[in-house]
C-alpha cells in the first residue's frame, strides 16, 4: 500500500513536470510567446501571428517530441527485459537503423506514400532486432555479444542509408537531418499513423504488463511458471520494434532515448512492476524529449541544433558509464 502511494505521487510529480516542459516548449523559440498569448493564440485566434506559429510549427513539434520520447523509452523498457540487458536499447543494438533504413528505402522507391512509412519503419526495426537476437543466441547470448552483434547490424544498415542517399540525391535530400535525429518540419500528416502505432503499443504493453513481469524472471523460471515463453518474447519484441519503428518513421535516427530513461525510471521508482516502469518510462521520456528539442532549438538560437546530436552527448557518457558499472558487477 505504502508503494502505491509512492508511485501514484511519483506519476503525479513526472505529469507536472511533463506540462511545464510543454508550455516552455510551446512558448520558447526565435518568438518567445508569454502564458497569455499561448492562451490566446490556442483558443480565440485573436494574436494571429501566435496562432499561426503555435499551430504550424510549435505544436506539431511538441506533439511529435511527446510521442517519440515516449515510444523509445516504452520500446527501451521492452527491450531491456525481453533481453535481460541494462545496455540494450533500441538505438544500440540496431533497431532504430533498421527502421531507418527501412524509412530511406520507402522514400527513396515511393517518395509520395507518407502513410506507408510507419509501416516500413516497423518492418525494418523488427527485421533488426530479431535479427541481433539471433546471432547473439548462436554466439553465447552474453551481454557484450549482444550489443556488439547490435552495433554491427547498425553499421551495416546505416551503410545502406548512405548508399541511397548516394544513388538517390535529390529524393534524398533530407536524410542528413533523418540521421542525425530532429524533429523540425514535422507535419500532421506524417504524425497521425505513427502517433496511432504508438499508443496503441504503449496501450498493450500496459495491458500485457503481467507477463512481462515473469518473463523478466528469465525464460527457465518463466517456463516453469506456465508461460508461452517463445510466444510472448516474439510479442514484446514485436511491440517494441513497432514502437520505435513509428518514433523513426518521423522523427529519424533519434538514439540513446530508449537506454537513458528506462534507467533513469528504475532509479525514481526503486522497485516495483513492469507496468508502472513502462507508465513513468512514457512520461519521462517524453519530458526529456521535450526539454531537449526546447533546449537544442533555443540554445543556439537562431541556429538550431538537431535534437539527435544534443542526446547523443548526453547519451554516450551515460552508455560509457553504464558499461563500466556491468564490468565492476561481474567481476564482484
């Protein structure tokens, strides 16, 4: 009972925090809009400038920062236990370059079918990571295996990338921001199906919660509990690529979200199920998406930074760091 409380008031902190970073994301930028031109400029249009920036550029942007912080860490949750892996996430064992490259063949072949992406960027993702977990079970399945197998399948895939963008320029033109990760000319209509994709997937990772509770147990113990261990492991993986499929479908090779978050929730939370690490994981990576689009788009203004290259600074000593730590508890 204690817990729960702690939990519930935990959701209700990281909830309040998700707000204030979307007004300051709403109101920050080359026009800085006061509380009270947000006000008007979202409901009776009468500042037609604030409407105009708030409702083609900055609320679009916020939108897709909310969903793609969200998706990645739910995606890095899944990933992590489905694996029994604190180092893997979607951006270090592939996954986001197989969407990726998935993402470049689609618009390099049907440069019109927008509404087809999310579907390519799962295809893609899933390919990958079933394609990592495969080799790592044929070569030990231990932990180091795992992400090195992952970084060569990246590798590999964001060669493939490289080779579009050389045989197809013009299509193509844009993939440099694609790469690099950024949220910047997002449109609606490129949002509205990844944006269904993902909360139907954060939906029924809630759902199945339970199950990921045991098969976090490791696949001996959860078999011996009763569960379909080879059934729910391809599900889990199924919904985490779609996951971080839809997030790459729009908003590029965005990495280290999905191993940042998930650790940090573990560490606020101390404990507890999966469901409510996968509910705080959704609403503190979509926080710290925000506050770093905000903060990549504002620091160096009027030159904007991509929000991929900002959380890959924050992303690389904590992976470093996290790697250092798994030696120091093998060797324990």
């Amino acid at each position: 009972m204690e817990n729960n409380k702690r939990n519930i008031l935990i959701i209700i902190a990281c909830t309040a925090c998700l707000v204030l970073a979307a007004l300051m994301a709403l109101s920050q930028g080359a026009v800085r809009l006061s509380l009270t031109e947000l006000l008007h400029g979202l409901t009776d249009g009468s500042n037609e400038t604030a409407r105009r920036i708030l409702l083609h550029v900055r609320l679009p942007r916020l939108l897709a920062a909310l969903l793609a912080g969200a998706g990645l860490s739910v995606s890095g949750v899944l990933i992590q236990t489905v694996l029994q892996n604190p180092l893997a996430s979607p951006g270090i064992i592939g996954v986001n370059a197989g969407a990726g490259l998935s993402v470049a063949l689609c618009m390099a072949l049907l440069p019109s079918a927008i509404a087809v992406l999310p579907l390519a960027a799962f295809v893609g993702a899933f390919a990958a990571v079933m394609l990592v977990y495969g080799i790592a079970r044929r070569a030990g399945a231990s932990r180091i295996t795992l992400v090195l197998s992952g970084v060569a399948i990246s590798s590999l895939m964001t060669a493939g990338i490289n080779t579009l963008a050389t045989l197809y320029p013009d299509i193509m033109s844009g993939l440099r921001d694609f790469q690099n990760g950024g949220l910047s000319g997002v449109s609606t209509g490129r949002l509205t199906p990844a944006a269904l994709v993902i909360m139907l997937g954060i939906a029924a990772s809630l759902t199945l919660a339970g199950e990921l509770d045991v098969l976090g147990l490791g696949e001996t113990t959860a078999a011996s509990l009763g569960l379909h261990v080879r059934l729910y492991r391809f599900l889990f993986l199924t919904l985490a690529a779609a996951l971080a499929g839809a997030a790459v479908s729009f908003a590029g090779l965005l990495g280290f979200v999905g191993l940042i978050v998930p650790h940090m929730a573990r560490f606020v939370l101390g404990g507890g199920g999966k469901r409510v690490l996968i509910a705080l994981s959704s609403l503190m990576g979509a926080t710290f998406l925000v506050l770093c689009d905000t903060a990549a788009r504002t620091i160096f203004s009027p030159f904007e930074l991509p929000v991929g290259i900002l959380v890959a600074y924050l992303g690389v000593p904590f992976f470093l760091w996290l790697l250092l730590r798994e030696r120091r508890k093998r060797h324990d």
